[in-house]
C-alpha cells in the first residue's frame, strides 16, 4: 500500500487513501513527473475519484471544484487542493513491483 493525503486549499477536508492503483496504471513518464514534483499532485486524485472506494476522495475534489474554484479565477496556477505520496512507500513499492521504472527516479 502506498499511503497519500489529499488536502483542499482551506484545510476544510483531508483525507487519506491508498495511491497504488495509481502508481500500478500510471505510465512512467507520469511517475517520474509525480517525483520530480517532490511527490506530489492532483492527478491521482482526479484518477482515482470515480472509483469504487474512492467516494471521500470524490467529495474532496467535488469540494474543491465547487466551492473553491471561484477564488482560483484571480490566480489560475492556485491550486484548489493537493495531494501528497509517502515517499519512501512509493519507492519501496516502485522498487519491488516496477523496478524499470525505479530505476529512472532521481
């Protein structure tokens, strides 16, 4: 399992939830992307939200679009929420089960 944290812009909502289908689906280029961006990004939540499971997560980024977007209209590049990866999971899990891809991580 590899843990991640999701947060909106006001601290409103947080939630945790398990990334690996993500990183089991994602395309290298996109892992690599995700850590050079020191682990984190909104494109595992909009991955993951419509999935069976995943309904908080769905909320957090409903949330986010609803409520918080209008203040996003001043600055675009605002992000209204963000989602953090453990790290050390994620390399630890990229290691046994995608070591091609592991390998490409700075």
């Amino acid at each position: 399992m590899i843990h991640a944290t999701c947060h909106t812009a006001d601290n409103v909502r947080c939630i945790e939830f398990d990334a690996t289908p993500w990183f089991n689906e994602a395309d290298a280029p996109s892992i690599i992307d995700l850590a050079q961006r020191g682990w984190t990004s909104t494109a595992i939540a909009d991955s993951l939200e419509h999935r069976q499971g995943y309904e908080r997560l769905h909320d957090l980024v409903e949330y986010a679009a609803k409520r918080l977007q209008l203040e996003s209209l001043e600055d675009p590049t605002w992000e209204t929420f963000e989602c953090v990866v453990d790290e050390p999971e994620a390399v630890a899990w990229l290691e046994k089960n995608r070591p091609n891809v592991a390998a490409r991580i700075p």
